[in-house]
C-alpha cells in the first residue's frame, strides 16, 4: 500500500524528477494558476541535488471566478488578487489537505518530514505557505516565489496546532510584478513574523523582475535547499 501512488490522487500523473543516487529528501513544488508541474520539474532540473526528488503535482482543472469561469488547471478559485479581495476558504483548506496527503505518502515512503522542503510559484506559493504553516509535521522550509498567504486574517490562529514556527522560509518576489505586486509580498512577509520566528525569513526582491522567475532568483532557491536538505 505504501508504495500505491493511486491512493493520493495528485501523484498519479505528478511530474517527478528522480535522484541519481539514493533519494533521502525531497521538494514538492507546486506551479501557479493556469501552468502545469512540467514547467517547474524543468527548472528544478536546472538546480537538482542527486539526492533529493522533486515532485511538481498538476492542479485539477476547475472554473476560475478572476478569468470569468474559464476552465484551467488552479488548485482553488481565485476572486482577485489584492490582500482584501474575497477567498475560496473551502477550496483553499480542500487543496491543502491533498498536499499534506502527497506529504503523508512521501513520510510512509521513507523520507521523513524534516527531510521535506514544501514550495512554489504565485498561487502555488500561496498554497504551500498556507499547507505548511497548517501542517502536523514539522517540515524543513518553505519556498514561496511571487506569491501571498492565503487566508491571512486567520493567522497566526490558524497555525496554532502546526509544527512549524520555527520553519525557515525563502520567500523572493520580482518588483516589476504587475499582477501580484510586490508590496502584496512585503505585506505577507510582515503577516508571517507573527506566524513563525521572524529571524527565519527571508524576503528577497529582484528589480526588474515581473510574474516570474529570474536566474538570480533560482541560484537563491538552490542555495536554500542545500541548506537545508544536506547530504546525508
């Protein structure tokens, strides 16, 4: 049963990129609104540890409110994009507890929590923080990329059951970001100093930057995941 991924639904097509050696840690990454896990395992390539596998989930395709009910892959539905905009708490905690379910499998697997970097891209991001800061298992880090915490009235309550108040977190965000702007991301770096210990943030701007990554930025997200996952 352990190794059956078709008990946790979101790793029965995720987009896995294996260790060349003996894998004793692991990054799920989770993409952003409308992409797909390929994008991100091709950029976690770039940066890879043999040791460590990366997992990228693909988000089910559900209607999106914000591109007036388009279909396309979002791993909960998004009103706006502005810290006041109204939210999808049901969907948000919903997407949350399928990816404690991915965290769950990769534990029995072997690989235990601490050993486990939780991270993404702008709605995938905000997922992974709200999943992480939410989750029984104290995990190794956060790395949240152009994005926000989802729910962020609930906190620091809604994290109060979570083992992760000591966890570090890399968060980077590009400050030319016309949908998600940075002062979006310098709001929730405050917001998350009363949620986890704020000497274990790390909010990073990139001039120039808008929705997306940059190299400089992937050469910070390497460096974290050393760090924190070394060799053992």
């Amino acid at each position: 049963m352990c190794g059956n991924n078709m008990s946790v639904p979101l790793l029965a097509d995720a987009v896995t990129v294996s260790g060349a050696e003996r894998e004793t840690a692991a990054v799920i990454f989770l993409h952003g609104l409308g992409d797909t896990g390929h994008s991100w395992a091709e950029a976690l390539s770039s940066i890879r540890l043999p040791y460590v596998k990366y997992i990228c989930p693909h988000a089910p395709r559900i209607p999106v409110t914000l591109n007036m009910k388009m279909v396309m892959p979002s791993w909960f539905d998004l009103m706006g994009l502005s810290p006041d905009a109204p939210e999808d708490e049901t969907g948000i905690k919903k997407a949350a507890d399928n990816i404690k379910a991915v965290i769950e499998h990769e534990i029995k697997n072997g690989i235990p929590a601490h050993r486990i970097i939780l991270g993404g891209f702008s709605q995938g991001g905000a997922l992974s923080l709200y999943t992480a800061l939410t989750c029984q298992h104290q995990l190794a880090g956060i790395v949240a990329l152009s994005c926000w915490l989802p729910l962020h009235k609930t906190f620091p309550q809604a994290a109060s059951n979570s083992m992760n108040k000591d966890i570090p977190i890399l968060q980077c965000h590009g400050e030319m970001d016309p949908m998600i702007p940075v002062r979006f991301g310098a709001l929730t770096a405050e917001k998350l100093k009363c949620v986890v210990t704020p000497s274990r943030i790390q909010f990073r701007t990139y001039p120039g930057v808008m929705h997306s990554s940059c190299p400089q930025e992937m050469m910070a997200v390497k460096e974290f995941i050393e760090k924190l996952l070394p060799r053992i």
